[in-house]
C-alpha cells in the first residue's frame, strides 16, 4: 500500500451495535474523501452475535430466520458485496480500511484486495500462522478458509473489510446459514471443519494479542498513530443508523444500485 505524502494513518477501536459498525464504515469513508477525517484503519469490537449479509444478498436465501431469533443473533446487511459472515463477539477479528484510491499501487480490483491485505498476512506468518490471499478476496490456510473480505468504492475513495475467523461454533453456524445442507448433520459439521482454518487452532494467543500484532505490522513503513473516533463521526452514524442500517428496510430490501457504496 503507497504511503501517502504528508498523511498518517489513524487507528481506532470501538464496541458499538451491529448496525453502528455498518454506518461508521459509511460515514468514515465518506469524511476521508472530503478531507476531514485521515485515513483509517478501525478494528471492530462487536456488542452482539451477528450475521453479516452483503450489499445483494437476500436475507431469506441467507439465514435461518427462526433459529437466528431462537440464538439472539441480529443481521445486518453491509454496504459492500461479497457473502454471509457469522461471528460472535469474542470469534472473529474484523476491521476495516478507509482510504483514498491514490494510497494504491494497482488499479486493478484482484490486485488492490491482495495488496490491502498483505500487512495482515504478515502479521499472521510472524506468529506462526501460515496465509496467503487468494483471489478475489479470501483469506486461506492451506485449503483452509481463514477469512474474507469486501470492497466498496466511491468519490475516489475505498471501504475494505475483512473478518478473520479467531474460533468459531460450527455446529451453531450451520443452524444459522444455509450453507448447502439444509439440516444439521454430523456430515455437514464435518465438511464446514474441513473448510475452514481457525486462528485459535493454530496459535496459542489471546485474540487481542493477535490484534496488537497486527497493528504493529500495519505500522511498518507507514506513519500511523492512535486515534479515536471524532464526536461528529459517532453523531453521523447513529443518524444513519435511525434512518437506514437500522431499519428493516435496508435489511430486507435486494435491489440496490450496483455502483458506489449505499
């Protein structure tokens, strides 16, 4: 990733709801294409279980509704594509980067997910964890899934996300998603496990030590400080949240534009 002129990066943190993390992605970026905010790397801290859907999925060919209610899982839909993420708040590792387009070497898409990642990959080979993007956008160990990501773009600016799997109950999993089987069964559990590299299966380390790492590799070659969240950014957030990423309506509803983010 091209260091940009007279820039550093800021890196936040934060809990918030499901929704809010949806909004926060939409207003940061939208601020670093206006100048107001930096660019920003923001680790996630989730409040609650969460299915993720992207930008043109439909919720209904997606999720197990009733066993999402049943386990007090919320679903949200995100502003950019790509498929359906489970996590539980201490599982995963998500984060997202808000940048200007002139950070990236390549305009090309395939190449712009891989070089956005490759700090991350080289977080994970220095504690021992073996990785490598894979085109378009997982993560994977071996033939093993670690995680994935997803792209928007919009006025000159990128959202990239990615969540990495840290642990993950895959039983519970596939009573959520319908990922193949329509029912669980031994045989299903067995082939999500063969699909799927855990990070807690391989490394013996806390999954916020994990995230320290990766910010030390993330700050390598880059000017980078520790931030938070600005008032205004939080405000404009939980506006979007009461009046889109909130609302039924934007979960439910498929037919999107398929350019920019929403």
């Amino acid at each position: 990733m091209m260091q940009g002129e007279g820039e550093e990066w800021r890196v936040v943190t934060g809990e918030f709801s499901s929704p809010m993390h949806i909004a926060l992605d939409r207003v940061i970026t939208r601020k670093v294409a206006e100048g107001e905010s930096p660019p920003t790397l923001r680790f996630w801290d989730w409040q609650d279980p969460t299915v993720v859907i992207g930008r043109f999925q439909s919720l209904k060919e997606e999720v197990f509704e009733d066993m999402a209610d049943r386990y007090g899982i919320e679903v949200v839909r995100r502003t950019t594509g790509g498929g359906a993420m489970f996590c539980e708040p201490r599982d995963v590792i998500t984060y997202s980067l808000s940048l200007s387009e002139s950070w990236l070497e390549s305009d090309d898409i395939v190449d712009s997910y891989r070089e956005m990642e490759d700090w991350s990959l080289d977080a994970l080979d220095n504690i021992g964890v073996e990785a490598e993007h894979q085109p378009i956008n997982d993560i994977v160990h071996g033939e093993k899934k670690i995680g994935g990501s997803a792209q928007g773009r919009r006025g000159g600016t990128v959202l990239h996300h990615t969540m990495l799997a840290y642990d993950l109950e895959v039983e519970k999993m596939l009573k959520v998603l319908r990922i193949g089987e329509e029912k669980i069964s031994d045989k299903a559990i067995q082939s999500a496990e063969k699909r799927v590299s855990l990070l807690s299966d391989q490394v013996d380390l806390p999954r916020g030590e994990i995230i320290e790492r990766m910010v030390e590799s993330f700050a390598q070659g880059r000017s980078v400080r520790s931030g938070r969240l600005k008032e205004e950014e939080i405000e404009e957030a939980e506006k979007l949240v009461e009046q889109r990423y909130g609302t039924e309506e934007w979960t439910y509803k498929v037919d999107r534009e398929i350019e920019g983010l929403e």
